[in-house]
C-alpha cells in the first residue's frame, strides 16, 4: 500500500493530508511555529548551516500479494492449445518448461525468468503435433479427396513433370523478408519436351551448363526480380522463350558446312561415305546398323566430339582394324 504525504504550511498551523485506497484524512496541529533565536541587541542570528531535523521513522511498505505463476497450477492432462493457441511473445510464467537462453561465464546459462533473449527470438509453441492435427481437423471438411492416379512419385512426376522449388524463412530481424525467399528454381527432363535433331541440338547450346546429361533434367534458376512472383513468372518465360528460339532456323544456319558445325554429324559426313565405298568395293552385304559399322561410328564420333586421347585413339584404332579385317 502506497501513502503520498502533502505538507501545507500554513501559519500557526500545519496541516497534512494523506491519500491511500481513494480516501483522505487531514491532521491539523496548532503547535507554534518555533521562534528564530536572537543575540542581545535583538537581532536574528544567521543560521548558515543549519541542523537537520530529526525525521519521522519511515513506514514500512506493505509486500503486495501476488499470484503464484500459471505452471505451478496447471494440470498434467492440460490442452497445451488453449494455453498457447496462436503466435506470441515467449511468456514463462504460461510455459513449464525448464528453458534457458543466453551465455554465462560464471555458471549455467540464464533460466526463462526476466530473459530477454527468449522474448528476442520467434517461438514455435503454437504448432505442437495435437494443435496442428486439430488444426487440420477443422480444415479437413475444406479440403477435396487426392487425385487417382498421383499416389506415387513416379506418377506425379508422369503428369506434373515441371518442379517449382522455393524457400520461405523465418527471419529473426526487423524486416520479416528474406532475400533468399524469392529465389525460384525449376527442374524438368528434357525427354518430356518434344524436339527435332536440330532443335534440340540448338536448345542444349542455349542452355549451357544448366542440363545435367547425367539425370537428364534442365535446371534455371531466376533471382533478379524483387519478388517471388516475379522470379516464377520469369523463369516461365524463360522456358517458353527457349523452346520456341530453338526450332527458329537461322538463315544462315543453312550455309554451315561440317567444319562449322557444334557436334560430329555422321549422317552427313564423310567417314559414312567412305565406309559405305568400303563396303561395296568389297561385295559385301554388311548393313550400316551393324556391330561393326556401329562400333566405329561411335569411336568417329567421340574423336571428334569429346577430343584426341589415350581412349579415344585406342578405340577408333579397334574399331577401324575390325571394320578394315572383318570376314
């Protein structure tokens, strides 16, 4: 309980009036104000350091009752949902739990009472396993029944073959955006799309380096747009724009000769021509899909594809003395 003292000096009295719980009580004393002392002419004497008065002993501040905290009367069986239902500042006196956060040098790290640190950082109490099921309990009768035929992940990928991958995160700073959030990457096999010699030819030289030969599958990453939506609908136009630049024929694509061009065309070239000769200068009836024709025309093509070395020679090597010796 709290007393404020007003002291009003009033002359040949002196009135005091306490307020506590909204009530007022006034002490009025007519004791006589003390006179000043005088020397023998009858002059007042200076006082210039005066004597401090004796002061009344302070009363003692009554303890406020308080409530013990809400951990300590909580039932084992409670629903932690009704304690915690949604997103909110860590509270200690709401959660029994021993937690503790933050560094001390002299002993254990300080527990959940009066921690700033705790109440700094973002806390995931609402999204507990029973609260998220009754979460989707509620949203359960919203919701329409999977599709048939998509119950496996080779059937999604069959009818869903382009994948939109992104990231969301929680940001523990004053601006809840992340600039890695509006990252999009996509990822689909290239067999899905349908292509000619030459169009898929000119889609992989615009491509690069984002087709992996290994798994099949073309990755394009777009991030220079400020929003999320923004890097998704570019990536979209991305693809569309290089799938329809690819089956464009340039004229000048025309006039290429075999030096010019990007990969090693065996239907055209003159190792084909020159073993078809071989062939028919020998009377043979060896058709050009056989081992041997084919085992040759993959060593000319990976000479000249992938370049001269130790493999490459031995093997166009191989398979030239087999097609030269064969019976």
């Amino acid at each position: 309980m709290m007393f404020m003292f007003q002291q009003i000096k009033t002359v040949g009295k002196i009135n005091l009036r306490c307020v506590a719980n909204n009530t007022r009580c006034q002490h009025t004393s007519n004791a006589a104000k003390p006179e000043p002392e005088t020397d023998e002419e009858g002059f007042r004497i200076l006082d210039l350091k005066k004597k401090k008065s004796s002061l009344p002993p302070r009363r003692r501040s009554t303890p406020v009752a308080v409530m013990p905290p809400r951990e300590t009367r909580m039932p084992v069986d409670q629903t932690w949902s009704d304690v915690w239902p949604g997103p909110r500042t860590f509270h200690p006196a709401s959660v029994p739990l021993p937690l503790r956060q933050g560094i001390n040098k002299l002993g254990a790290p300080p527990s959940k009472w009066a921690n700033a640190e705790l109440l700094k950082i973002p806390n995931f109490l609402h999204l507990t396993p029973p609260a998220i099921k009754k979460h989707c309990q509620a949203l359960k009768r919203f919701c329409t029944e999977w599709p048939k035929g998509l119950e496996t992940e080779e059937q999604m990928k069959k009818h869903f073959p382009l994948e939109v991958i992104s990231f969301d995160y929680c940001y523990s700073s004053p601006s809840i955006r992340n600039p890695s959030a509006r990252i999009i990457t996509i990822k689909f096999p290239l067999s899905r799309l349908k292509f000619d010699k030459h169009s898929k030819d000119k889609f992989l030289r615009l491509v690069g380096e984002r087709y992996d030969a290994v798994t099949d599958t073309v990755t394009i990453v777009t991030d220079k747009c400020p929003l999320k939506m923004q890097n998704y609908d570019y990536a979209l136009y991305l693809l569309t724009a290089l799938y329809h630049e690819s089956w464009i024929v340039e004229p000048w694509e025309k006039d290429k000769s075999e030096a010019d061009l990007e990969y090693y065309d065996w239907e055209n070239s003159r190792s084909k021509e020159n073993v078809i000769s071989l062939l028919k200068n020998r009377n043979e009836e060896t058709e050009l899909n056989s081992p041997v024709v084919n085992e040759y025309k993959e060593a000319v093509i990976n000479l000249f594809d992938e370049g001269e070395n130790d493999y490459n020679i031995n093997r166009y090597k191989e398979a030239s003395t087999a097609l030269l010796f064969s019976t």
